[in-house]
C-alpha cells in the first residue's frame, strides 16, 4: 500500500498529531484519519481497515470505504505514504 517505513519515519501521538521524520512537516489528522493512520502503520490490509471503520464509528461499509479512499489519497496527495 505504501512505499514507506511509517513506523520509522512518521509519529502519530494520541492526539493526532503527525510529524514526519523525512521532510519536518507536520500534519494534524481528525480522529477518524488518525484510526486509519495507526491501522496503515501496522500493516493492516485494506479491507480490514474498512471493517474496523465501520464497526468502531458505527457507520455503513459504504461511508467506511469512502473514507479510508478519501484518507488514502489525500495522504498520497501530501506524500505522507
């Protein structure tokens, strides 16, 4: 899913707060982002991402999908993954 460590070059803290190691920059995720954020730094497949989205925000497959798609390209936009 991404090319990078994100264990070794990014922090996310409690609070969703993102710093990347590489570039310096930081970014603040919503909860939401921050769910999906921890689940890709430990590897978690994508489908499973969805899943535990719904459940955990109590939200339809649907609305999961969209959100982790969202989540997913904005990252990529940002080259945070």
């Amino acid at each position: 899913m991404t090319s990078r460590n994100l264990k070794e070059e990014l922090t996310l803290t409690g609070n969703g707060f993102l710093f990347d190691h590489v570039t310096g920059l930081t970014y603040t995720l919503n909860q939401t982002g921050a769910f999906i954020f921890r689940k890709l730094m430990d590897n978690t497949k994508p489908n499973e991402i969805i899943a535990s989205l719904a459940q955990t925000f109590e939200v339809d497959d649907i609305t999961a999908r969209q959100d982790m798609e969202e989540f997913y390209e904005l990252t990529r936009t940002y080259g945070i993954i």
